[in-house]
C-alpha cells in the first residue's frame, strides 16, 4: 500500500514545467495551469484552516465550466473525500446523495447556496473564495488509505449507491488512464469535453494535464462551438459517448474532419450504424472503453486499430466487444453457481483491480468488498478466445417472454439507426400471458419509424420482436446522459393498458 500520495508536489511539478500554458478553456476563455494550480491550492488551504481533515466528505454542486476544474482539484489537493454532486439532481436527488455519503459541506454557487442550506449543510459559494493563489509547497501529502472520492451509481434500475475509492486508488487510476493511451497527448494536445466533469470527462481531463496537454470543457453538446473548434483545428482528441457521437455525426452529416487522433468513446455500448457513421466522419480513431463507478476507466480498452477490425471486418456476435483488461484488470464470468464460465459462455462479469473502490454505501450502511476484492457487476457477458470482453447486457434488465430469456440491448443493436441518430429503447411490460411484453420506443416524431424498425429485425428470432413500437419526444436519462428504462416503463405503465393474449397490444388509457 502507497503509505502518501503527494498530490501537492505532483502538481508543483507539472506546473513548473508548463506554468504559462493554457490547462483549461471553456470555449471563451482559458486558465493556464499557474492559475489552475494557484486557485486549486487556495481551496485546499481553505478546507485545511476549516479544520477539515483528509478522508472526511466535503461536496460539490458544479456545471462544467473551469470553477468546476480548480474546485475538484482543489478537493484532492485537501485529501478530502470529494463528494461530486450533478447539477442537474433534483432536490430528493441531492437529499438522498447527502445523507448516504455524510457530506455537511458544500462548494456551490451563490444561487444553489441556499438550497444546500435548506438541506442542513454549511455552503461555501465559490464566487466568495479568494482569488489569491494558494501556496502548493505548502500542502502535505495525503494518506493513501483516506477516502478519496465518493461517487455515485447511475440509478438507472434503482437507488444510486455510494461508491468509495481510496486516494491510492485514485492515484493507480490516474497512472492507468494515461498508460493506456493508444495516442500519447502532450502540450499542444486538446480533448474536447461535452459530459459532465463530474463523471468520465473529468478522468480525461486530469490525465491530459498531468501531460501538459489541456482540455476544453463545454457544458453540453454546444454546436456552434463545437463547430468553431472543428474548423479552427483547435482540438486534436473528443471524449464522445455514443449520445454524443450520435448528436455529432447528425449536425455534421456529409463532413469529414481527420485532425481527430482519437476519440474517446465508452458509458454506454456503441452500435455498429453509428461507428460507421463516426468512422466516415473522423477516421477510423474510435476508441472504446468499459469503466464503472466502482473501478476507473478502462476496465478493457479496445484501441482504434483494433475497434475498426471489429467493426468492419468480425460479423455480428453476441454482445458487444469491449476490449482487453486493462493493465491490473482481472475479469471473470460467473455463472448463476458462481462458478467460472468457460470461454464463451455468457455470465455476470466480475471485476477486481488495483484502482478500485474498497465497498459502497446504501441505506443499509458501508458495504466492504467481499474476501475475494471481486466486485460484481450486474453487467452479463464473455470473454472470447482472444481474451477479449463482450458485454451482452444487464441482469436486471433480462427479459423473460415466452420461456426465452431476451435480452434488450441485443434487440437496441439491431434497430440502432433505424430512427437516424435518435435513441431506441427496449423495455418490457408485465404480462400474465407472456410473462413480459417487450415494448420498443424511439426518440423521434417520424412517424415510419415503425415500419423501418420492423425491417431491421429480420436477422432477430421472432420471440425477440418487440410487440409495439412507440415512438416519444424525449426519453428519460440520468445525470450521465444513459436512458432509464424503468422510467420509460413507468412512463407506459400510465398511458397504456395492455390488452393480453396471444396477441397483445397496447390501447391509450
């Protein structure tokens, strides 16, 4: 175990070798990593003449935007555990997150300020922090078995829980990000970032700094100025999920920019209509990782050369290749006996690693890791014969229709880019019957939606059809930006009733 991690020195070092470059834009202004460091380093002596000590939660409530930077910085600098609230929770949302992860202090904005307040935390608007640069020599290493971060769940089949990471598994997972690269950045390099800091986003940004490259952070997929960056050739990598990507290749159709050395794509499972999509637009520089909360990205890292052979040149199997463990990953499928799966065979992926979290938080308390340090995933999946992982879908998301065990994101690869670049869902609804019912819905207005999706679920056995197609102006998705099923579900559970039957249908309530 790293007894220290000198979180302080490490920055001192980076900024003395790049003071006056610029660290940070958020597309109209920079901050350059003496500035960075200067602001970084008053929040942590802020936190330390608090009385705050190294482990013990302290909160953020911030859009992206460069305070968002310096804050988060700030916080590891302090050795404390940072508490990164999204911005767009609701007030249950923050209530829920407050009371799992302890946090009593907030850094916000002058306007949430009083919201936090009215929840019982102390909150410190950031608009009242001194400009002063704080002094970097001064900051201590912190312990490495001290809390480092708490993170949150996405929520998407219940409750988010609070996942613990350790400063030393911060500190192994940023060493990892960076030697995983398939294109080594360095000054002069920029990533361009759309999703929240909070989340993956923010694990880029750190490991581009810590090579003197910088990073531009927008809140939100900003046309205009991703445009303008495009075109400027002002960034050479993009940090694009595939909600991303897919809003990108939509409003750049028909354009071509091979400036990108890579980019970045993972959170969510990438189709194959729209790598091919991605892939005429930038070249064939796609990326994919698999990460969670409870373990940094990469988990497995699938580099561009070998994405593009997957995609281009491996027929379609079942689930969806994410890559080779990551340097200290160990991945096992478990089968419903705990067992080993032989290669092949589909079962829960388990994950063990040395960037891991040590345990989460529910209400039920903190929740060690078991003996094993195995963390299971709720994700299903195999490993093939090159020792490559292939994600094939959720546990809780299975569907059982008709004595099959179906799964739903087998049914959304087939009909990706049947509705353009909008998202398809599959949910299912309760059926006496049938067991379940599976239901297909798109983001989209385009009425021949239907009919298109129906055509493109030839090569799909008939059970796995889906009974109805519906389509919605917008789905349901959490703060990451990934589709809520149970809430598409809920959402149909409301306006429908389900006539039941050997051919069932949906009637409006």
């Amino acid at each position: 175990m790293l007894a220290t991690i000198p979180w302080a020195s490490d920055l001192l070092a980076t900024t003395n070798a790049h003071a006056e470059r610029i660290a940070v834009h958020d597309g109209e202004r920079g901050i350059t990593f003496r500035e960075l460091a200067g602001r970084a380093a008053r929040v942590a002596h802020l936190l330390r003449e608090r009385g705050i000590d190294p482990g013990q939660p302290v909160a953020s409530s911030l859009r992206n935007g460069i305070p968002a930077v310096w804050t988060s910085v700030g916080l590891r600098l302090a050795g404390v555990a940072e508490t990164a609230l999204s911005a767009g929770y609701t007030e249950a949302e923050r209530r829920h997150a407050l009371t799992l992860s302890g946090a009593r202090l907030v850094l916000t904005t002058r306007n949430e300020a009083a919201a936090f307040r009215d929840l019982g935390c102390e909150a410190v608007a950031i608009e009242d922090i001194p400009e002063a640069p704080g002094d970097l020599a001064t900051l201590p290493p912190v312990p490495g078995d001290a809390w480092a971060r708490i993170g949150f769940t996405s929520g998407t089949t219940g409750a988010p829980k609070a996942i613990i990471t350790t400063h030393e598994a911060r500190f192994i997972g940023n060493l990892l990000q960076r030697a995983s690269f398939s294109t080594m950045p360095g000054p002069g390099s920029r990533v361009l970032l759309m999703t929240p800091f909070i989340h993956g986003a923010g694990l880029l940004a750190h490991a581009f700094n810590d090579r003197g490259a910088a990073f531009v952070l927008l809140d939100g997929v900003d046309i205009p100025r991703v445009t303008r960056l495009l075109d400027g050739e002002e960034i050479d990598h993009i940090f694009a999920p595939p909600t991303v990507l897919a809003k990108l290749v939509a409003a750049f159709e028909g354009r071509h920019f091979f400036g990108i050395r890579t980019v970045f794509c993972g959170t969510a499972l990438l189709s194959r209509a729209l790598y091919v999509k991605a892939r005429e637009m930038f070249g064939p520089v796609v990326r994919v990782t698999y990460g969670k909360s409870e373990i940094n990205n990469p988990i497995a890292a699938l580099s561009p050369d070998e994405c593009d052979a997957y995609y281009t040149q491996e027929p379609p199997q079942d689930g969806v290749c994410v890559g080779f463990p990551g340097t200290g990953v160990e991945i096992e499928i478990r089968g419903d006996d705990g067992a080993r799966c032989a290669s092949g065979e589909v079962g829960e992926v388990h994950l063990r690693g040395r960037h891991m979290s040590i345990g989460h938080v529910d209400a039920n308390g903190f929740r060690p890791l078991p003996p094993d340090g195995f963390h299971a995933t709720g994700d299903l999946g195999r490993i093939d014969a090159r020792g490559r992982l292939h994600l094939v879908g959720r546990m809780a998301d299975v569907i059982k229709s008709g004595g099959y065990k179906i799964h739903p994101d087998e049914i959304e690869q087939a009909l990706a880019g049947s509705a353009g670049s909008a998202a398809v869902a599959i949910v299912s609804l309760p059926s006496e019957y049938w067991g379940e019912v599976i239901i297909a819905v798109a983001e989209t207005d385009d009425p021949s939606w239907p009919e298109r999706a129906r055509a493109s679920l030839a090569a799909l056995s008939r059970h796995k059809h889906p009974r109805s197609f519906l389509t919605r102006a917008e789905l349901p998705r959490n703060p990451q930006g990934k589709i809520m099923r149970r809430l598409i579900r809920a959402a149909l559970l409301e306006e429908y009733t389900l006539i039941d039957g050997p051919h069932p249908k949906l009637e409006r309530r």
